[in-house]
C-alpha cells in the first residue's frame, strides 16, 4: 500500500502514510473508556484523527512533535474528513525519513527570508534605528529559524513569525510608495521588531508547534516584552531616546484596542500603518487559508480567528484568469 | 497693501486677501450683540475669522460658497490664527479673480485623476463587471469633478471623492501584487463603487463644499442607496447575479462594523481588503493633514476623526531624508 | 396499537404514530458507533427522538420534511420528553396519509387569512402605497402560503410568516386608534413588506421546513433585499419617490438596533411602531410557546430567543377566568 | 396692544402677554454682566426667552410657577422663536387670571381621566389585585392630579402621570383583545402602579413643574421605592404572596435593561407587555410633540429623548385624509 | 480498609471512605446508557466521582445532602482527581457517623462568629442604626448557622454567609481606623444586612448545600428583597427615615454595576467602602481557594468567578516566611 | 485690610490675601475682550476668580505656580464662591512670604511619611525585594518630596504621590492581618512601586503643581515605564526572574480594566489586592474631598472622577461623634 500525503486523500477507504502528531488528548468518553483525538499533519495538510479504545498513556508515548506512521479508516464527520487509526507506531531509523519534509512551513526558505528582511535593514539610512532593530533581529535569529507567528491563529506553521514579518515589510514598502510622507526607516524597524517577544511568550519546538504560552507570556504578554527588550537595547546601544521611545509606541500601539492589548492607540502615521499592516496579513493569511479547503460557491463553517464570520468562495468564471491585468 | 495666501500669514498684524466663505454662522453673544463667526479658505489652508457687532442679515450675504474680499487684524487664539474682520465685500468682476484659483482641491486634476481610474477599469479581464462599475462610474462622473468625499472628514475637499477613490486603486494595487490571489477585478470594482452613493448622501456645490446631507441621506444613507443603484445597474445590464451579489456585499460590508453602517461583516478578501484600503487612506490623510499643522515634538489638540487621539510629530533628525532609500 | 398525536403522549412506555421528521442528524458517539437525532413534530407539538446504533446513511433516508411510521419508548431526559425510536419507515401510499394533517401550522388557514390582509390593503387611502404594497405582496404569494417567519425562532411553523404579518396588522390597527395621528396606510405597508424578503434570505419546503439560508441571505440578509426589491418596484410602478423612500426606511430601521441589522433607527413614527408590533408579536408568540410547556409555579429552562431569560409560569387563581372583563 | 398666546406669536416683531415661568436662570456673561434665561409657557406651548443685563436676584422673584406678564422682541435665533422681554412683572389679583388657564395640561381633565382609570379597576376580576392597585392609586390620587410623568421628558405636563398611565391601559385592553392569554387583570394592576412611585421621586408644584428630583430619587429611585410600597400595601392587605411578588417583579423589570434601572428583565408575559406599552407610549408621544413644531419634509434637530435622533416629518399628500379607513 | 478523607486521598489504587453528596446527576450517555456525576464533599475538600451504568432512579436515592459510604477506584483525569465508584450506600445508624464531622463549614464555629457580630452590633453609638441590623440579624439568626454564601461562587461552604460577614466587619473596622471620617454604626449596619436576604433567595438544607434558587430570588433577587426588609423593619421599630434611606442605599448600590444588579451607584462614602469589602473578601477566598489545589509555579485552569483568568501560584523563596515581619 | 486664608472668606464682600495660581488661563469673550480664569489656592483651599477686561499677555506673568498678592470682590456663581480681582500683583522679596506657607500639602511632612515608608521596606524579609523596592524609591526620593499623584483627580496636592502610597501600604498591612496568606514584602513592594513613574509621566514644579503630561506619558503612560524601570533594576541588581516578574505583572494589572490601562488582570492575590487598596485610597480621597465642601442632606454636583455621581452628605445625628467605639 502506498503512503498518501494528506492532501492525497479521498473521503473514505484505508489510508496510510507518515505525518507529524500536532496535538494529541486523550479523553474519557461518557462510557468510561478512552478515546485519542489527535491532529496530524504533513506539508500538505491538517487531518483530525480518532483512537478509539485507547490507552491512557498513549497521550505521552506519541507527544506533540513527533514523527509517526500511520494506518486507519477514511470516512467524512460533519463534511471534515477524519480517520479512525487502526495502527500507528513512531518512525524508526529504518524508516529513512527526514522530519523537514513533514512539517508545514513558510512557503520560502528561512535563508531567502532572513536574507530579504536582512535587506530592509540594509536599506535604512537612520544608522541608529537600523542598528538597534538588527540588534534585536540578531537575537532572535535562530528562534526565528522555526518559531511560528501563533499558538493556532494565522501563520501557525514552521518559520511562519519570520514569513509574516517578511510580507508585511514587502506590503510596507508598496504602500509607502504611495504615502511618501512616511517614514520607510521607522516602518521597517516597527515591522521588524512587533513580534519578536513572541518567541518568549510561546514554548515552541523546532517543529513550529507551539506546546503553551510561557509563565512570562501569561503575566505579561509579547506586547510588555517586547518594549522591555527594546528599552535594554536601545540603552546598552545608545540610541538616542525619541527614536527609542518611538519604536516602543509602535509595539504598545499595534493591537490598537485596549481588550486587545494595546493601551494606547497609534499616535505617530507609522504606528497606525503597522497596525494595518499586521491586521492584512493576518487576514488574508485567514482568509485564503479557510477558503483553500472550500469549495466554489459554498460557505465555510464559522471562522474563529475571523470573528465567527462564515466566509464565502465565489463561483471563479470560466475562462477567466483572476491577477492578469 | 499686498494680497496673502492664507499660508502667507503671520500671526498678528493687518491681514488682507481673497478668500471663500467655507462655513458663515451669526451667533448672538451673551451680552446681546451678534457676531459672526466664519471659516476662510483658499488654495492653501483654511483660517477662522469673526466678524463683532455683526448683523444678522450678514449669514445671508455672504452665504458658503462665495468669494470674499477681506481685510482684518491678526492673532493667535489658543494656539490657533484668527482673523478679526474690519473690511469684507463680496468679488466683482473687476477684481478679475478667478474661483477656481482659490479652491483648496485634490492635488491632482479631474482629468488626470478620471483618465487613471478608468484605465483600471480598462485593465479588467473580467467583460461584465467592467461594464457594470464602468456604468456606475459614467453616470457619476460630472459630480465626480467636485464632489468632495465628506462633509467635514478627509478628503473634504474639492475633487476629494475622486482622489480618495483614486489613490485606493492605486494602493490596492499594490497590496494585490503580494497577495496574489485577490481577484483584482473584483477589488477595483469594489473601489470604484464603494462610495460614489455619496454624491446623492450628500449635497455640494460646485467648490466641493457640503451644505448639508440629503433627505436620502439621512434616512437611508450612502451604503444602502450605493447598494440598490448597483442592483438597478446589474438588471439593466443583465450582469451575472454572482457577480451583482459579491459587489452589493462588498459594498454593504465596507464600514465593518454594525455601529458604523455594515450589517455584514467581509465574507469574501476582496471585501475585507477594501475596508483596510478605505481605512488606511482616510487615516493617512487625517494623519498627515494633522501633522503638517503641527511643530516637530509637538502634540496636536484631540482629533475627533482620529477617534480623538492627540497625535505627534517626531523630530526629524538632522541630514536626514525620510523617504530615500 | 393506537397511533397517538405528539399532544397525548404520556412520559413513559411504547409509543408509536405518524410524525413528520423536521430535522435529523446523525452523530458518532464518544465510542465510535452512529445515532441519530430526530426532531419530529405534528401539529399538535414537537418531540425529541433518538436511534441508537444508527447507520450513517440514514440522514439521506429519512431527510428533513419526510413523513414517517414510527414506534418506540417514551422516556423523560431532563424533563423532557423523549422518544427511543425501534422502528421507523416512510409512510406509503397505502397509508391513506395526507401530510396537510401532520404539519404544525399557523392556526387560520392561509386564504382567510391571505383575505384579511388583502382587506387592509383595500382599505388603503393612499393609491400608491395600495399599488406598491399590493404589488410586492402579489410576487411573494406562493411563498406566503407556506413559508414560516423563521429558521428556529418566533412562528417556526407553516405559513408562520404570513400569520406573523397578519396578527401585527390587527395589533397596528389598535394602536393606531388609541395615536390618531400614526398614518395607517404607511403603517400597513409597512408591516406587509417588511419581512417579504425572509422568502428569498430562506430556502423552505412547501411544509413550511428551513433547510438553511440562501446564500443571498447570508451575504446580504432580508432587509437589504427587501429594500432593493421597494425601490425596483417603486420604479416599476412609477410610485411617488418620497412613498418609496419612507417604506425603504422603514424596513432598514425595523430591528431598530446596529448589531441586529438596522444601521438606521427610525425616524418616522410609523417606522418606530412597526419595530414594536414586529417585537411584542415575536415575543407573546415566544412566550407563550413556551409557558404552554410548562408547569404552573414552574420557570422554563433558559430560553434562547428570550436573551437567555428563565420565564415563569404563574399559579392561577382557582376559579377565575383571567380574560373576562 | 393685545395679549397672545404662544402658538399665535409670529417670527419679529413686539409680543406681549401672560405666561408661567417654566425655568429661569441668571448667568453671568463673558463681559462680567448678567442675563436671565427663561422657559415660559402657557396652554399652547413653550417658548425661550432672555433678560439682557439682568439683576442676579431675578432668579429669586420670578421663581419657577409663577405666572407673568411679559412684553418683549421676538427673533428667531438658530431657527428657534426667541423673545428678548423688555418688561416683565407679576400677576396681580386685579389681571383677573385664572392659573389654570395658563398651564400645558393632559388633553383630558383629571376627573374624567381618574374615572376612566377607576372603570378599568371595576372592571377586574381578581378581588385581592383589585384592591392592591386600587388601595395604591387611592394613595396618590390628589399627585396624580397635577404630576407630570417626567422631569424633561415625555409627558412632562401637567396630569402627565395619569394621562401617561391612561393610555398605557387604553393600548393594553387593544392588545390584550390580540392576546387573549395576557391576564389582563395583572396587566392592567401593572400598568395603573408602575409609575406611581415617581410621585415620591420627584417634586413637582400644582402646576406640574419639577423643581428637582428628592432625595429619595437619587439615592432609590422610582422603581425600588414602588416595589417597597406594594410589598407594604400587599402585607397591609394580606394580598396573597404571588400576587404581590409578581407586581413587584412588573415593576421591577419594566425598563428592561440594567443600564435604565432594571435589575431583571420580565420573566411573564405581562411584564413583557408592560414594557411595550411604556415605551410605545412614550415614544409616540415623544415623535408627535416634536413633529408638531416641524415643517413638512423637514428634519428636526437631535432629540435628547429619542437617543439623539433626527426626525423627519414626512410630506403629506394632496387631499389625503391619513386616518380614515 | 481504612476510610480517608478526602485530603488524604492519593492519584491511584482503591479508595474508601465516607462522603456527602453534594451533587448527583444521572445523565444519558451518547451509546443510550445512564451514568451518574457526582460531587463528593467532606470536611477535607471535594471529589468528582462516576457511576457508570447507573439506574436513572439513582438521582433520588442518594439525593444531595446525603450522607454515603463509598469505595471506589481513584484516577486522574486531566490533572483531576476523579473516583469510579464501584459501591455505594447510605449511611446507618450503625456506622456512628455523626454528619457534623463531614461538612465543609467556615473555619470558625456559629456561636463564636455570631457572639463577634454580637460584638460589633453592641459597639454602636447609633441606637436607631443598632436597633434595625440587630433586629433583621436575629431574624435570619438560625438561618445563619448553616446558609453559604452562594451556590457555587465564594464561601459556598455551610456557615459561609456568616463567615463571610464576619471576616468584611473585621476588614472594615481595620480600614475605617485609617480613613477616619468613615461612620463606623452605618458600615458596620450596611456589612450585617447586605447580604442577609440570601437566605431567601437562595433553598439551602442545614448542611449548607444549596438545591436551587426561589421563585422569589429569580423574579426579585437578595438585593431587592434586602431593601423591602429594611423598609418594613424600619417601620415597624420606627427608625428614622434617614437611617433608614441610607441602609437601603448600601444595600441597592453594593454590586456597584447595574449589570450586576445594582441600579445606583454608591453616593456615601460607607456604600463605597461596602463594595470594596464585599469583593476583597470574595476575592481573597477564591484566590487562595484555588491556589491551595495548584503546584507552584504553575497556573490554574481557567476560573469562572474570577472572570475567567487563570491564576499563578508563586514559588516559595526556601527559609523564607512569607508573613513575618 | 486683614489678609484672609480661602477657608475664612465669607460670600460676599472685598477679600484680600496671598494666593498661589494653580493655573490661568486668558480667553477672548463672545465680545471681543479678554478675561482671564484663575485658580487659586493656598493651604485651605481653592477659589475660582476672574480678571475682566484682562491683557492676553496676563498668562505669562503670572504663571501658574506663581505667589500672587490679590484683591476683589467676593460673589456667589452657581453656589461656587467667585473672586472678581480688582487688584493683582506678584509677591515681592518684602512681603516676607514663605511660599512653603501658601501650598496645599499632604498633611504629614515628607521625611516623616518617607522614613515610614523606609520602614515598611525595613521590614521585609525577602532581601532581594527589599532591594528592588528600595532601589527604585530611592532614585525617586527627591521628586517625591514634592510630586502629587495625579494632575487633577485624586491626590492632586503637594506630596500627594508619596502620602498616598503611605496610605496605601497602612491599610495593606491591615489587611494583610486579616487575610495571612498574603505575601506582605511583596505587596508593599507593589504599593511602593506601583506609581513611582507617574514622577517621569508627568511634569510637576516643586509646589506639586503639574502642567502637563510629557512626551513620554503620552506615548506610553506610567505602567509600561514603571516596568521597564523595573526590568532595568532588577537586571542591574541581579534579583532573581521570578521576583521581577512578579513585581512587573503587579504593575501591569494594577489598574485592573484593559480600558484604563491593564492589558492583563491580576492573577496573584498580592496583584489583585494592590488594585483594591489603590481604589480605595483614590476613592475615600475623592468622597472626602467634595462632602467637606457640601452642606449636610445635600449632594454635590456631579463629579467627575467619580464616574460623574452625585454624591450625598448625611444628616449628622445630634450628640452622635461618629467614630468613637
């Protein structure tokens, strides 16, 4: 039998294949026995799966972020597709297979994106702020390596922290094409450094899968640990203090409302374009991730990250190629 | 004495110039006696002036919309230029001045501004949308040449409506070369439509200037009158109802939020994009119309359109230029 | 055995008759195997019903609107009623069933009371809303024969819809006895068009059963439609345009409130009452659908359309008739 | 020169008459001098009016519910009737002025509104609630008599309490003729005591003006001070507990919403219904007060009482009588 | 076999042992058998516990409040404890258990905190005040020694009303020796009274659990029902309106939000202070009931009546005491 | 003439003494003259006064914080005493005034409630704390010897900052005796911290007089830099992360609701119990403050920093002295 990535499936039949255990629970179920509900994935895909009559301890034989062959049943719950596990073992040696082809990741290299980001830097003629925004890059370079942006919202994967930072720059830079009074410098460094404290507000393994936000993110936040780190390096680099307290608005700013984080809102342009930047990314991030699994015509099931919203795949016209112009 | 712009002015002294009457209301004062209290304008700025011991008749005389000849003592009130008016008469037509000289308008003409917008819609691929928001567009265009695109927000100024659209087309475009999915013709179309109801929400002269919103306007306001003017448009057409369907939601759902006119929320990322461009260039445009009243390190008083922040101005660095890169 | 009506069943033993089933879903359990849960209603209430071990295909077999032979055990679940369902079937022609019998209906047959709306629009002063309303009430006839007012909420039932309409008419006529000055010919158009469009934001079968919503009603919802449909018939009927205009704003303004989707409130006295006939009706209805289930001195679980409120049913007086005067 | 009523003065000119000082305020201008601001009004309305250098002692002379002879300037100011009064004093016993003659009353007399009320309690068949209502209504009879229902608000005349609570019964009995479970028996109980307390809420003199709230109204309230008065009445009664308990639960949650002093929302029928009638009766009254002082196919200005709406009176049609049927 | 409590419990193996039954509900499982939930309590802590396949008559035979012995199979199930009861009985006369020795109560016994109250009561320099909460406190005196608190929120433990009073009249007198000018009679009167009417709200037995609310608590609530006893108990000892008023205001205004059942906020100071004892106590009970089940350096899940937050248990620094000084 | 104190100034009459000008402001009256509007104030009170006819450069010669020898004339303005200046001269070297004599102040000396707090930090027993603490009061002493804790809410005086911590950590560690799980070094070195950087938020002279808020408070506010300052210390004193991050996440939720600058709640009692005792101080404050101004069985206007209540003074019983026990 041959193995299938996930998105190779059909709706119903035996499957079989490797795939990367994302999250696993097991739980009792009303009648007193076990049951695993887990959710596996490759490059290609999420998939839920079910162990019924399970062993307790399976949640800690097959944790998060380890590597598993797999055999089950196909079959479709509520229109999302599910396979009840038959078999499932870890890879061993003699499986030859290598972790990196698995797991979902940023759709470029980390090496191509540090790179372009690394560009921006290049590009700023503030010497200060470039100095101190590529301070903390730095810092968390290899973090950035394999952190994901979120726990389970947009840009979840592998390296997705440095791909969502790497579009907003690229949208950045074409939209202060058009606004030329904004200040490309501050942008940039505002872009570069808004989610850095995510790789301390998160425990993530090399995977990109998140286990649980730290101690410090639960107390504080990525927004409060983000203007710390750059309060300490803008004084251990002597950046002068208006650039300094410029870039610690934008990080206090860019959830723009008080239940979302932010106490203040923007008060300086660059802080209110960042904020627009991360909202679009996010979104169309959301949006056409939801919408890949949909079919044209119809609805999906309510969205969470997007307020509970039901989005819609419009009916593409024969013929017709959507981005020529 | 030499005629000023309003740029020109100092802040104390004798003023005089050709100015028109944005705004004229006569109060009565406490102890009585009635005032006027009046908002000037020209092609660079706008300035507060009063007229004391006024009549009551004047608010009829010098009705918005005119042009004014003004002489009058300068002063600073609260931070803020004001104009003591001593002289004013009405323009004749040996003073040889022409109105349009005077109107602070888009910064680009109609004719270019029209040309670009509709070489977006040339672009489209896609035959039935283009004629549809071709259509809309045609039948709007003489009122496009002054509309403004609010009464007292951004973009109140002449040609403002056009202009807003204008630099959203541009900006989406930008935003679509890195979000590739977007179906761009669905985003200009959205663009170009999404506030043309305006020009019946709102009634203005031929300066650009806002009297007041329209009994259509009141009871129904721009979105719902922009929605219906669509749906006549598609059965007059015969446009593809998919098609007619996704541009009255966008439209529908382009203030967001239920509080701010949008029963729906986006359900399509050619609708959600549209709100982030329409926010992202009104809130440009108060930012840097703010900004440019403002000292550097200075705070301005409170903005109501920026849900009454204070905004800031950064010292600039010395030698530096912003925008190079 | 004796087929028995939803209304005589009693809380315990075999139970078997003709239902009509209003909605099925089958489920998998925490242990792996199916059931299926059945709404199944006739006129005279509704029941829950399960099968346990069910097969999966059965959602296909008995679809929503499908009358069936059922028999089973009653059983109390929470006080509540239930039936374990043993055996079921579709009936058959030789049953001799005539599926009117089983539908739970609005309680005045359609063409009476089809016939006393059209009295009110006969009575009608003004011709242009005669004409206008007549018109729009004419193309939804069909529907109203059968559509209910809802999906799950107020008047759920067959012809629901038209009957809501009606009894809002009798409570408009009241009031407007007791305020003079309410103009009735705007008031009765008002309430006659202002859920008309429920017909296409719903996909119902002749049963008076709602699958689900159109897509239409999803993107747009029935107050945008209902008002495109106002102002194309005004159009076509050449209607006087400030007719066309209060009736558009009267059902934009209907749900009085932004988050439940009138981004206007009323502005005309007309449109203030109709929010309140539409209110009172849905709640009396709401409220005495479920005190009619429920014990004397007893309160009703929480129920959801009365914003999760527990209602109370009062002790009453021994020999006193509550309605006499 | 002749006396005129209020509704009869034009827009300029010298007015003169009688009429009661509804408010009255000395404040001190700009210029250090001081002006008096005045409400008058008589049986056809009201009217704003100014005393330019004014002594601060005025406020003391003219007090609120005096009766006046005035003459003065009239001029229109933002579209408002204003009179500028050059002479004013007190009535003396040889004006040969009747008071009563002078105030804005209920449409109806007391006598004949007290009766019609009185016939909706003969009517009930409750004995206990019939003597609870009766026993209460009984107590404030001689307030009810000149109360007004409001400070500011709807109804705020004289015998506006009881005209207030009159029509709320009259709707009731036509609703309740719709709604033949509603106990009318409680509702009408509901209605006749829900506002009563406001007797001890506010202090108002014969004529119906509020000087200000108690100190009992600040601290309790109308409601919570109306719930101890039926607990009182029903143990002086012995009224049986539910009956007592379900009127205090009709008054307690007859403003529906926690923010308007309502700790519960109504969990019976009839405290539903309760709502409806006072806010129907409010409103309508609210509308047609305003609408009276409009112009066809004009907006009125914000209205504090109807959430800061504008309303618009709609263009009545040639030789159309609005209410015939 | 030794019986342990429930302290003593470990994480496996058998456990037996006797227990009240807080709480029993049979419920259906999803393949159609019943299984009963229980909460197990004694002096120690509490206890989930299962009964799989349990009769549906289970529910009535170990109602809550019942005394059981129980013998079962300890487990965790996600970080909980949790007992597989395998037999259960009521207790004997045989056993010599004495119910007392099982309850969860306040820390301290009834008379000593009530002969504190006493204390307190006695202090008063205001007869009037003194002689009104001494006779609403005697009146609720045997209620006292068992009522809690609340159902399931803060001092939901038997004796937990009394105990909660206590420890806010120790608090209070603290903080009134640092703000000087507070009326220590009114606060001392307001903390003895604010919550006495739970004991009509809310059915408890004299084991302190609570089945249910009353018809009374639903439709009124503790505050509405604490005004009316102090407006009959001034009554009745002829207190002065003043006192009174006042006690009733604390009494409206002590959950400060109106969506917390409170229509009016504080106005004197003694009613502010009143809030802020009645939450501090709330708080401080939760917090350290909660952490007092938590690890250190480890977070609860998330807690209901603490808004939902999770909660962070501290690392004890080794050789410290925390609350020397 | 005699100079008075404002606590001995009558209500009408000539008046004259030595105040300090809290702040002044020139404005342009309706008429076209100038006025200006003071406040001033010495330690027993403050006074609202006017210069009519006024220069507009008045405002720089006696700026605020400026000692000022005054004469005018007394008045009553809406039952707020008014000064109408007649003469107004700054205080010169002869007058032999003390300006230390003229400021409203805490009203215990600053070394006496700094060598409290010292001792308070003394106590403790965590070394590590004890030294952040210490740390950071002490390079913030000498702005404590005069910074009030607010611009105009409450504790806007002379040394108001550092009197309301002392307050603070006085009812704290009564508390703290009633509740013993408390960690008391932890909670007064909450209280100590909790608003040192309102000393960089805002900009105050040496009489405790603030004029605005700086750069820095605006753009980021006292909790994000009061962090910082304490990552800062820490990092420099090496005290252990679990200590600083306490000590941050108390600061952080300090002010408890996201919209008054608390991105997150407090998750450890010390944290929840510093908000509690911060809003009691700040409260107690604001009621004392305004009842020493209002007559008894009279409420005050509507006060701002209290939500905008009204707030009530009592009767004071005869013979009663309220706070003996």
């Amino acid at each position: 039998m041959k193995d299938q990535n996930i998105s190779e499936l059909g709706t119903s039949g035996t499957a079989q294949g490797f795939y990367i255990v994302k999250s696993i629970e097991v739980r009792k179920s009303k009648n007193g026995s076990y049951f695993a509900n887990l959710t596996l994935s490759d490059k290609t895909g999420e998939l839920n799966a079910k162990i019924w009559d399970a062993e307790e301890k399976l949640q800690n034989v097959f944790e998060p972020g380890s590597l598993v062959k797999v055999r089950g049943e196909l079959s479709l719950w509520k229109s999302n597709l599910q396979l009840t596990i038959k078999k499932i073992r870890k890879t061993e040696a003699e499986d030859g297979i290598d972790m990196e082809d698995f797991v979902q990741s940023a759709p470029e290299s980390f090496e191509s994106m540090y790179g372009e980001v690394i560009s921006y830097l290049e590009g700023m003629v503030d010497q200060d702020i470039k100095r101190l925004a590529g301070y903390l890059l730095e810092k968390a370079k290899d973090k950035l390596s394999y952190y994901p942006a979120a726990k389970s919202n947009h840009h979840a994967i592998r390296c997705g922290l440095l791909y969502h930072t790497l579009t907003m720059l690229r949208v950045g830079e074409k939209i202060a094409s058009v606004y030329e009074k904004i200040d490309r410098d501050l942008l940039y460094a505002g872009v570069i450094v808004h989610d850095l404290a995510k790789t301390v507000e998160m425990e993530s393994n090399e995977m990109g899968i998140v286990s649980d936000y730290t101690r410090e993110g639960k107390l504080l936040g990525h927004i409060i640990q983000g203007i710390t780190d750059i309060e300490k390096a803008g004084e251990f680099l002597d950046t002068p203090k208006e650039t300094v307290l410029l870039l610690k608005h934008m990080i206090l700013s860019h959830h723009y409302e008080p239940e979302f984080g932010s106490p203040r809102k923007p008060m300086i342009p660059e802080a209110e374009l960042l904020h627009y930047l991360d909202m679009i990314d996010a979104r169309m991030y959301d949006f056409f991730n939801n919408l890949d699994k949909t079919e044209e015509g119809e609805f999906t099931e309510r969205v969470w990250t997007l307020d509970n919203r039901q989005i819609y795949k419009r009916v593409a016209k024969k013929g017709r190629k959507n981005n020529e112009k």
